[in-house]
C-alpha cells in the first residue's frame, strides 16, 4: 500500500482504480465490460486497507458515471463501516484517523444522493504535429560552448498530455555530435531491486542480461532509464535550441523507468547539464555503454 494521503484518491491503489475506469469509460467501453473489468466485489486481492481504497475509488467512478445501484450502495456501506483507513491511520496519528472519517463522511453523503450531473464521456485530442519522434538523438549547446545529448526514448499521449521522455547522455564536447560519437559515451539510470527470481526478471524485462552482463552477470535485478519530461505545450518556448542530429534506438525491454522528473524550461537542462556529475551523484544514478542499451 502507497497512499499520499486521506482523501479517496490520495493512493496508488484508489488513483489506478479510478482512472482505469475513467479511461474506460472515456474510450467508450459498455458499463458491462466496466464492471467485469472492475468488479466492486474483491474476495481475494485486497486485505481491509486496500479494499477500502479500492472500492470508494469504484464508487467515485460509478456514481460521476451515473451507474450507482442500491446493491452497489449498499455494498459500499458496509465496507465504509468497517472503517480499516480510519483505525491504520489512527494507529499512526489520531488527527489523520479523524480527517479520514471526515472525508468518508462527506463521501457517502455525496453518492448516497443520485448524480443529477453525469459526467460525459471525455475525448482528448491526439497531438500529430510533433516537433521531435521517438529515437531521435537531439543535441544543444550550453552556456560554456559545449555540446550535451540526449535521446527522445518516447512519446507519451495520455489523456490530452503529450511529455517528450528525453534520456540523458554524458556527451560533453565543444564539437556538434554524431551518432558515431555516441559509441563510448553513457546513458543514465539505475538498478531497481527484483524480488523475483532470476528467470522472472529475465522474462519481465527481456533484455536485462545485456545490464547484467557489466556486473559479472551474476545477478538479479530490473534496470530503469533517467527520464527527463518535457510537456508539448512547454517545449514549443525551447524546442529551437535543440537539433536532431541522427536516430538512436533505445533496446525496448530497457526502457522502463528508473527515475522520472517534469523539466519546464531550458534552464533546467542548463542546471542539470551544467554539471552533470552533481546531478548523477545527488540523485544515485550510474552511467551503461551505449553499446549496451542501444540496438546497434
């Protein structure tokens, strides 16, 4: 259980559940296939915290979209009721406890009543007019002359936001890059523990032998990439200082995320880049061959 908080989408839990649903709904699934899909009933899933999470967040959903029966209802109530949120977040705090119960409260006071309000099914415009694809190796110049690289390992559309997921290099030369200059260089990211066995991790992330392979190979955990992400709608007041100067095919089962942050202006990568190895060191990442993450 991750929760940041005591409001009904304050969780990991509640926050998956709601806009599982929502994207649903918004993409135009029948309320038959929602309910399969997210059934309000969990027998064997959840223990009582989680539960709690998960079937407000349910509820939520069902009554903005209009599809909260008296049997929905009364489920609901029962495990409001039995108040697990409240008596854990007692446990550490009273105050927390009590603003939980405040919030179910005022929660069940809300969809006890019928939506007079149901909310429309929402379409988000795809984003087509792109500045930079997926692959593309971009260099710009700082302040000091020199050169840095990153690679656009993706372009990520979700619910009308379109973030350019850039991946940084340790390129750092007052000479315009190549593709071919990227063959020594780095690329950032970090090892994420694996609780699984060796055999799993290899299936749930093909490709991490390559990783493995610079630590002796004997070893067991998933890699993530350093992503830096740029909003379409914040990249059209810098995308100018950036150029495309060949492709660089990140290895798709490397691709997953090791750290993740929003970057809003180009001051940021001039902060960031501006000493790079500040950066790699406040923030624990480590530096793979390119040779290694990239399909070459």
């Amino acid at each position: 259980m991750a929760t940041d908080g005591v409001k009904i989408i304050d969780s990991d839990t509640a926050h998956d559940t709601y806009w599982g649903m929502m994207d649903l709904y918004d993409s135009g699934a029948d309320f038959e296939t929602i309910n399969k899909e997210f059934p309000l009933i969990q027998y064997d899933y959840f223990d009582n915290f989680d539960n709690e999470l998960y079937v407000t967040a349910c509820a939520l959903a069902f009554w903005e979209m209009g599809q909260l029966t008296e049997e929905k209802l009364g489920h609901i109530k029962t495990i409001i009721d039995k108040g697990a949120c409240v008596k854990e977040w007692t446990e550490n705090d009273e105050n927390y406890g009590k603003s939980r119960q405040k919030e179910l409260d005022k929660f069940w006071n809300k969809i006890s009543h019928p939506n007079t309000k149901v909310r429309a099914r929402k379409k988000f415009r795809k984003i087509t007019n792109l500045y930079f694809q997926t692959d593309d190796l971009l260099t710009f110049q700082l302040k000091d002359g020199n050169y840095r690289v990153v690679i656009c390992a993706s372009i990520d559309q979700y619910r009308g936001q379109c973030n350019y997921i850039l991946v940084p290099t340790t390129y750092n030369a007052n000479k315009k890059p190549t593709v071919e200059d990227l063959m020594d260089k780095e690329i950032l990211g970090r090892e994420v523990g694996s609780g699984y066995e060796r055999q799993t991790t290899k299936e749930r992330q093909p490709g991490i032998e390559r990783i493995w392979r610079l630590n002796g190979g004997n070893c067991n955990f998933f890699f993530g990439l350093t992503k830096l992400a740029v909003d379409h709608k914040d990249f059209i007041n810098f995308k100018d200082k950036f150029e495309k100067v060949g492709t660089l095919k990140i290895i798709e089962g490397l691709k997953e995320t090791g750290s993740f942050g929003y970057e809003e202006n180009f001051e940021r990568f001039e902060t960031i880049f501006g000493d790079l190895e500040h950066h790699i060191k406040i923030f624990q990442m480590k530096k793979y061959p390119v040779p290694t993450l990239c399909d070459i």
